[in-house]
C-alpha cells in the first residue's frame, strides 16, 4: 500500500452519466495529481493542486473537472465523457515544500479503470 | 515531442540474470526518476538520481544518469519474477510540478 486511494476501482459509464472518482491520501502530503494512462501511451499530466489550490491544467476537456476541498483529498468529476477517454485514471500526491517548486518522488494510488460506453 | 523514452520497449529475461533499461530524454533536467508499474496498478517510486549525481543504488537497483549525453540507465541485478512489471523513467526540468513520463519497458523474468 503506497498511502493513497482510489475509488471507484472500475467504472463503467454511458456518454451522458455524471460520475465522480476520488482520491485520499495517507500521507501528509500537500500536492495532488490526476494522470490519465492509456494504451501505448505516456502517462499524460492532467491536473496538479498544490496547497489545494491548482496550479497545472494541460488543456484537458472541460467534461473533466477536478476538486481538491483540502490537501487529503481530490476528486474529478466526469461528464459527457467520450468512448476515447476509457483510460486508467492514477491520483498521486507527493511532499511540495512552501515556497517552492520542484517534484521529487510521487506516490500513486492503484487507479481507477473507466470505460465509456 | 516526449521527454523521455525508454530502450528496449520489451525485454524477456530468466530469474537471475540482470536486466537493463534505458532513458533518453531531450531537454536538461533537474532530476529524474524511476517507477515501477504492475499491470493494471499504480506506479511505484523507485529512486531518484539528481542532475548533478552520476550513481545512485538502492538494494538491486542500480540507476546511472549521463547528463552529457541525455540519458539514464536502470540496473535490476540478480531478476526475480517478482520483478516482472512495466518500468518508467520520469524527468523534471525545474520550473511547476510537472513530471514527464516515457512509455516505459515492460520486463518479463521467466523462471
């Protein structure tokens, strides 16, 4: 166990669902990520929070939205999701000190499995 | 362009012998870092070998980095099967929070 959860595990949704993954962490930590892995791909960057507040948005889609309510826990709510957007969806929180940048080692959780219909 | 690829995509090995992967990367970088990744799971962190630091170990690890010439090198020495898993090298150039990660290799250790 690496400190950080994901639920739900596996979710199936249809195109006009709204659903929402979560995910905490154990650790203390004070900055978040959302990735989303696909297939034959590199693991892409979609959302960091850093304090709780965001600091990076790699121009996903408005039909993904992240929530970060306090430095345990994130979310990202889905909407009119796409069949292309059936991915492996990893949280990672890693130590940022204040006042700085700079990303050293990042602790994942075991991801969400989204397919969309 | 990606950041960091990672050489060979796949590898097939016997429990025992060692494995070697590569990482090459475009752009100079503050850090880079290696993960492991069981299939279907989260990414675990490895170790991290700053820009300024040539070797690092950390139990069968072994992780070189060549800033000269862009590239890194992960050692698994003695392969478990238990080692069997996709690898990732990630790199941080400085400035946000952003990692950038390779496709990775997926290793094999047949027993």
């Amino acid at each position: 166990e690496t400190g950080v959860t994901q639920t739900p595990r596996h979710l199936v949704m249809g195109m006009t669902n709204k659903k929402s993954l979560k995910c905490e962490q154990h650790l203390g930590h004070n900055a978040m990520y959302w990735y989303k892995q696909s297939a034959k791909k590199p693991l892409e960057l979609m959302f960091v929070y850093s304090l709780e507040e965001r600091v990076e948005n790699n121009s996903v889609p408005s039909r993904f939205s992240p929530e970060c309510p306090n430095s345990s826990h994130l979310f990202l709510h889905l909407h009119t999701l796409q069949p292309e957007d059936s991915a492996l969806y990893l949280c990672a929180s890693s130590r940022q000190r204040p006042g700085t940048t700079g990303v050293d080692e990042q602790f994942f959780g075991p991801g969400t499995r989204l397919t969309v219909l | 362009s990606q950041q960091g690829e990672e050489d060979p995509q796949a590898l097939s090995i016997q429990e025992g012998e060692n494995a070697t992967m590569n990482c090459s990367y475009k752009t100079s970088i503050n850090n880079l870092q290696w993960y492991r990744q069981n299939s279907g799971r989260g990414l675990v962190h490895l170790i991290l070998i700053r820009s300024n630091e040539r070797e690092k170990h950390s139990g069968r690890l072994r992780v070189t980095l060549d800033t000269s010439k862009k590239s890194s090198s992960l050692l698994i020495t003695a392969s478990r099967a238990a080692d069997t898993a996709s690898y990732f090298c990630a790199t941080y150039t400085g400035g946000g929070n952003k990692l950038t990660f390779g496709t990775g290799t997926q290793l094999k250790v047949e027993l």
